[in-house]
C-alpha cells in the first residue's frame, strides 16, 4: 500500500516527535545517572534512533534512515541540548522520563508497523516489528545506562502491551485499508493513554504462577 | 548446496525445537528473576530468536524469519505459555534452564552454519556464523536478565567451545558432501553431550597465564 | 570515489591494527575479569570485530568483512593468545587498555568514514558512521564485560569526541578530494592524540547544568 502524501507527512511527524520523546527520556536518564554533556547526547541518540535502526537493519533498509535523513539527528541533538540546560532536578525525573518514554512508546509502535507494511509484511510480522520499534530504543537506554530494560522489570506498569496493541491497531487498519493520518494518530494516543493510565493506576501484569513477590 | 527436502524438513524441526529449548532457559530465567508473564513472553522470545535473528541480518536474509515464518513465534510465545503455569520453584531451575540452553546451542550450531552454507559462505565463516547463533541468544538472554553472559563467566564451564565443534563438524560435513539428515543430527548431539559432560564434570577452560583464582 | 590501491592497502593495514588494538583491549579487561582463555578470546574478538560488524550491517555489506576476510580473525585471535601468555597484572592493565582502546579509536573513527564514504553516504552520514564504528567495538566490550560503556561514564575523560573530529576529518578530506594514505593516517593519529592527551590531562566534557557531581 502506497501511503498518500498527506500519511507520509504525518509518518514523519510521527517520527521526529518518537525519536525527540525518547531523546529526552535518554538525556533525562544520563542526566540522572550524571553523564557529560557528550555521554547525554549519545545517549539522547542511542534511545531516539535505536529502535527505528533496529527496525530498519530488520527490513533490511540500511543505511537505517536515522543516518541518512539528517533531520533525525537535528532532533536528537537539539533534545538533548534542551535537557542539557534545562532539566528538573534528579528526584523530580521519574515522571517528565516516564511521560517521554511512553510518547515515543506510542508514536514508534504505529510508525514500525507503517513501515514493516511499506515493506510488504504481513499484519503479524508488522505488528512484531512495530513492537521492536517501540521497546528497542527504551532497551537499548536502559542497557547502556545501567539498568534492566524497564520492559522485563517486575516492579513495572505494563509497557509492552500498549506497544502490542498500538502496533497491532496499526496492522489491522492498514490490513482493512482504513489507515489514514486520523486513525494512526487515534492508535498512537491510545497506545500513549494506555501506558499512562498504567503508570497512574499501577496496572501490573500477572506473575508466573506459584511465584510470590520475593526472591 | 541445495538441501534435498528431507534436510529442510529435519533442518525446520532442529529450529523449531532450538527455539524452544532457547525459549524455555530464557523464561525460567525470567520466572527465577521474578518478572511478570509479559517479561517472561518477551526474554522467552529474544532468547528463542535472537541468536537467529543475529544470523539472519549478518546473512542479510531479511526481515529474519522468525519475523516471517510464524511458527517460531507461536513455539517461544507457547514455551513462555508452559513455563508461566509449570516451572520448577527458582532454587531448583538452575538444572533445567542448563539443560534447555545446551539443547538450544547444539542445535542452533548446526543450523546456523547449514544456512550460512546455503548463502554461499566457506567452511571457516559458516562455523564461525554457526557459533555466533548459537551462543548469540545465550548472550541476548544473560544481558536482557541483567547477568554475565555465561559464555564469558570464570566460574562456568565450557560453552563456546562445544558449539564451535559442533559448527566446525557441520561445516566440514557439508565441505565433503556428507550432510545428511543423520549426520546433522548426530553433530547437534555431539554438541549437546559434549556441553553436558562439561556441566556434570566440570571441564573449564584454563584462564590467562600467572593468574590465581581471585582478583 | 574509488580509493587508489596504494589507499586500499593502506586501509587494510590500518583495519587490521585497529581490530588487534581492540582486540587487546577486550582481552585486557577479560583478564582482569578473571575470564578463562575461551572468554578472553570470544571478549576479543566481539571488541575487534563489533564496531566494524555494526558498521557493515548499518551499511548493508553483509555478511561483515569479519566473516569473510579470515584475516580479522586471525589478528584477533592472535591477539588473545599473546595476552593470554603476556600481560600485565591486573593493578596496572589500565593504562595498557586505555592505549589499545586509544588507538582502535582512532584507526576506526577513519575506516569506518571512508567505507561509509565508499558505499555512497555523504559527509554528515560518514561522519556518524565513523564514529559508531570506533565506539562500537568498545561498547560491546564494555556491555559483555558488565561495565558502564566508558563513552557514557562520567567520571571519564572525553571519549567520544576525538573519534567524532577525526570521522569529520576524513568525511571533508573525502568531501574535497584530499583523503591520500598520508592525510588519513595523520587523521587517525591527531583522533589517537587528543583522545590520549585527553587521558593525559584529564579533560573531561562539562556536565549538565545545575548538577553537581555526586547523585
């Protein structure tokens, strides 16, 4: 499916706000953790571009458009310029990181399944793809800043099942030809809502039977 | 070389039961770590599929097929299923999880240098392709469960060096035109006891020269 | 642009002691782990290889050169066994280990602008490629060998910033026509130079503003 220019607009809107969202997630991290300004702006990249190259290297479209379309750089970097200058104090960044992280959670889920269709995938293989979009740039942080993925960890809100169901929205709209730049952007946000009503409210998923909390 | 049908069907079943032997160690570590069933669903499947999916972008047969082929996806989503509601208590799962990994190693050696084979790669790269499936989804696992990778910890025994055998006798078994459905099967089993004498006697490795036990 | 052969030479040498620079940096620190001979030689490889199997897959030219050219591995290997017999003791690996990472760094940040250069990428592209080529092979390193990627720690001297000047360097020397084996190799060692005067004089990157140093 050829996407109409108008989609195309708003894919890239939808990608550059992603890799910007997860940018400060990373730079609010490294800031965290008290990296340099060098060590903020790698990680501002790492996070921002690192599911869309995950999901490029995967379709096999390489280079991953993340080094050739300069815009995402431009967006990374100047993120993380802003957290550099501007920022809450450590103990305030729980929230501004995870409402960041679950913006980029939202917009990369719907954007990797648009793309992974763009490439002939069907709706399964695309909504798997648009799911490593969405959590492999928040593991990719979470590696390299020194902590298990947010996505394994039991002390979490759900965050791959927004990302899931983001994605698999996504696939079935594309699949019945009812994507368009309105339905994208409702599977986004309700992929973001979804997320941020998990935070709120402490929505869990279930443990492994017979596991108490403990180890 | 063209593998005759009977390959590619022994070849299909080594991967799949390779997947879910990878897929079990990686979720009885989940359960072991305390994650909920979604980690549990998401180690399960990056531990079944990640060393593969190494092969498969280093190959540049992508997407990799464990995107495509819907099978792996349903045995790694369906071994998570069983581990969630069947596993044994974490001071136990030490046994198990060492014994599904080293069935997942002997088996992804072989594969993954059949099908490095197959995309026209020489007996010395599709060994060292073949070790890199195999101990690829071990490594992904130990990283994601926020451990050593245990290819690389002093207090372990041998690993690499029971799927690097095992590749090498593949690939010299396809060099001399003597790989057969038998053959295949007998150097995955090869890997695998050879990984299993190691874990019940004991073999390591020895370390750098003039270097005592502690640091 | 076609490199000449007196180029093409020259940047085989350079790739060549750049892998057996990180090569001894993986095998230093797994040493100082503790590590068996077999993990030494797998942390060696994975430093000498990673930034350039990255660099390869991001590029599409796959299966990476590591695996084919057998000349990688060979250094690599080579490397790992002359550190296995020869190496300093732990209390004094770090100076050892920084020189060799000091001067992957610099060989990398070039080749791996002038192979992106080569496959068709412009200078701002080149640039990043290059330096994802160089700080790869020692973030894997890092990553495998459970330590914080010393390209984002903050109580490190700048790391990153070397390798970004001479990648930028070699993207304009290509851009204007200039890159020769000796302007290149003068890249290299200015990118070798700062990033050990940096060492040297402990420069480091500021940090965010308004963050003191402990958290």
């Amino acid at each position: 499916m050829d996407l109409s220019q108008a989609s195309q607009v708003a894919y890239d809107v939808l990608e550059l706000v992603g890799t910007a969202a997860f940018a400060a997630s990373g730079a609010l991290l490294a800031v965290r953790r008290g990296y340099d300004v060098v060590g903020i702006t790698v990680l501002a990249c790492a996070t921002g571009f690192g599911g869309g190259m995950a999901r490029d290297v995967l379709l096999g479209d390489v280079p991953p458009v993340a080094f050739t379309d300069l815009r995402y750089l431009a967006v990374a970097v100047a993120t993380a310029a802003v957290i550099v200058v501007w920022h809450p104090p450590p103990v305030l960044t729980r929230y501004p990181l995870n409402f960041a992280d679950a913006i980029g959670l939202g917009l990369f889920c719907v954007t990797g399944a648009v793309k992974a269709w763009q490439f002939g995938l069907g709706p399964v293989p695309a909504t798997l793809l648009g799911l490593t979009t969405a959590i492999g740039g928040g593991m990719i942080r979470d590696i390299l800043g020194g902590r298990s993925p947010s996505v394994l960890r039991d002390d979490e809100e759900i965050y791959a099942v927004p990302a899931l169901l983001g994605a698999a929205t996504t696939a079935v709209l594309l699949y019945l030809d009812l994507f368009t730049v309105v339905t994208g952007t409702l599977a986004a946000l309700g992929a973001i809502g979804l997320r941020l009503l998990a935070l709120r409210f402490r929505w869990r998923a279930p443990r492994a039977r017979g596991r108490p909390s403990a180890e």
